[in-house]
C-alpha cells in the first residue's frame, strides 16, 4: 500500500478571551477571515469571544468587515476578489439565508455585489443558534459568524464540537491560559496572539476529518520514507 497526505477542509475556532488586545484580534482575525474572500482552508469561521469583550469585538469586526474593499483583483486599492464560481455565491445566499430564519443577526453584508462576477459582500453574523448549516458546514467564504462564551471549558467544548481540526486561533495576555487553550483544541495547528500558519519551515496539516499528515516542516518527507529497523548481535 502506498502511504497518503492528505490536507481536507476545516471550520476553524478563533477564540479570543476576556484578557486579550482586542483591537489585535479584530484587526488579524477580520484580515485572515476576508484573506482570498474566505476560500483558504485555515480560513476562521466561528469566532467564539468572551462575553466580557464581545460586545468591543464584534463592533471593531464589523467596521472592519464594512472598510474591505471589493472588486478586481487587478485594479489598485483592491483587498478582496471574488469567490471561485457562481456556485460559491448560492452557497453563501443558503447558509446566510438558513441562519437568518433561524434568528441570526445580520450586522454587514449578506448579498451578492452587482450581477457581473461572483463578488460578494464581507459578512459578519451574531446571535446563530447551534443548529444552523454555517455552524456545522465550512462556509469558505467572506462570512464570519461571532459567538459568545462565558467559561473556559464552554469554549473547548463548542470548538471541539465538530468532526474538523484543521486550524485554531486565539488571542490572550495569559501564558497560562494560551498553554491551557493550545493543550485542549482538538486541532492539527494553533496559532496564538499572531498569524503563524502554513510556513514552508513548520508542519501544516489537520487531524480528525481535517486530514492525514503533513504538507510542511520535516514532517512533510516521513509519508516518503520508509522506516527500516535493523537488529544485530555481535560476531
């Protein structure tokens, strides 16, 4: 049998605690998010956010979210291109729609941006009940939906909810908190207080039904090799 690499989606946590700079999470999180209009496997989806900073981020997200600028890739000042193809546009319309009717608070966005191309507005949505489609299925696109929690072990058990585990985020002043954090995500990768994902020099890949092994780092030749162990006594 031949081994296999195999790097899959994922519907990644950024989960920002009540101790951290909360203007650096936004203004990363909302760049990471809009990066390539949310099509990037690592991509945040669900921003889970202490209840005691949450009503501060989602505000900062949102203006963030509003100041992106859309349009031709090619033309200067652009920030965010369009999605991929016209079915990436329903899908957006779909899981946007599902949350809304589910009671979901629609803070920017949500529509597609004229008739010609598949652009589409940077979305950001509160208040979605557990059971919504963007919950559970990867969005891979310009959406972000924003939760709050109240406790630690509330937020490891939303984060590690789904069957992903590609990528996490999460921002705190704690070393005690942001060693707790890394230990308890069932995650392939985690980054903390800084964008440090997918260097050619470190291991990229996801563990659950995120993906098999890994892209980078050394770890990246082990599924080439083989191992050969050999045994001997002395003559």
């Amino acid at each position: 049998m031949k081994r296999a690499t195999m790097e899959l989606g994922g519907h990644a946590p950024a989960i920002v605690f009540d101790d951290a700079d909360v203007a650096l999470a936004g203004k990363m999180l909302s760049a990471a998010k809009y990066r390539n209009a949310g099509q990037v496997c690592v991509s945040p989806t669900r921003f889970l956010v202490h209840e005691a900073v949450y009503e501060d981020f989602v505000g900062r997200f949102t203006a963030a979210a509003k100041a992106v600028r859309v349009g031709d890739g090619m033309e200067k000042g652009t920030q965010m291109g369009p999605l991929a193809n016209p079915r990436r546009v329903a899908a957006m319309e779909t899981l946007i729609g599902d949350a809304v009717e589910r009671g979901a608070t629609l803070h920017t966005g949500g529509s597609r941006i004229g008739n010609k191309g598949n652009f589409f507005e940077p979305t950001v949505l509160t208040d979605v009940p557990r059971d919504a489609r963007v919950m559970n299925e990867e969005p891979f696109g310009p959406l972000a939906v924003i939760a709050p929690f109240g406790s630690f072990d509330e937020v490891v058990e939303e984060a590690n909810r789904l069957p992903y585990g590609l990528a996490a985020y999460a921002y705190t002043r704690s070393a005690k908190t942001a060693n707790a954090i890394a230990a308890s995500v069932e995650t392939g990768m985690m980054t903390i207080n800084h964008l440090g994902l997918a260097l050619p020099e470190v291991p990229f890949g996801g563990v659950k039904d995120s993906g098999y092994g890994s892209e980078g780092g050394s770890e990246a030749i082990e599924s080439y090799l083989n191992t050969k162990f050999v045994s001997q006594a002395g003559l």
